[in-house]
C-alpha cells in the first residue's frame, strides 16, 4: 500500500496572506498601486490572468513571477515560495 505524500504548502514571501486567486483589487493592495497601473499590467499581460465575464483572476503564482523577473532585472533577490 502506498503512502500518500502529505504536501502542505510553504510560504515565507509577503503575499502569503492573499489568496490563491486575486482579484484586481487584491492586486493593487499587494504591489500598492493604482487601479490604472494594475488594468494596464494586466492587459499588457504583464502579469498573468484570466477574466470571468469582464472580472480580472489572477493566480498569487503570477505575481509571485512578475515580483522575480522585476527582483532579477534589479539583480535583487526575489520572493521565495
């Protein structure tokens, strides 16, 4: 009988206490920005997403990787996940 791996998911960046899947709002509190910039990087598809209807989703992963390419380009450490 196999034993199942218990995964827990581990977490030590800033955005740990939003959600999986954010909203644009979600979005502005975390990069603190105004809601022009965060339409506009999201249509850009700057940061990943998927729209329900005309509502922005965004999975905390691509912000994350926006966070780590923006770190990178700076030479920056990143957010750890």
């Amino acid at each position: 009988m196999k034993k199942k791996r218990k995964t827990e998911p581990i977490e030590t960046g800033p955005f740990k206490d939003y959600p999986d899947v954010m909203s644009a709002e979600d979005l502005r509190r975390a990069l603190r920005i105004g809601r022009l910039r965060a339409y506009k990087l999201l249509s850009a598809g700057e940061i990943y997403s998927f729209k329900i209807g005309k509502i922005y989703k965004i999975p905390k992963d691509s912000l994350i990787a926006y966070v780590n390419r923006l770190d990178c380009a700076e030479g920056k450490g990143g957010v750890q996940k």
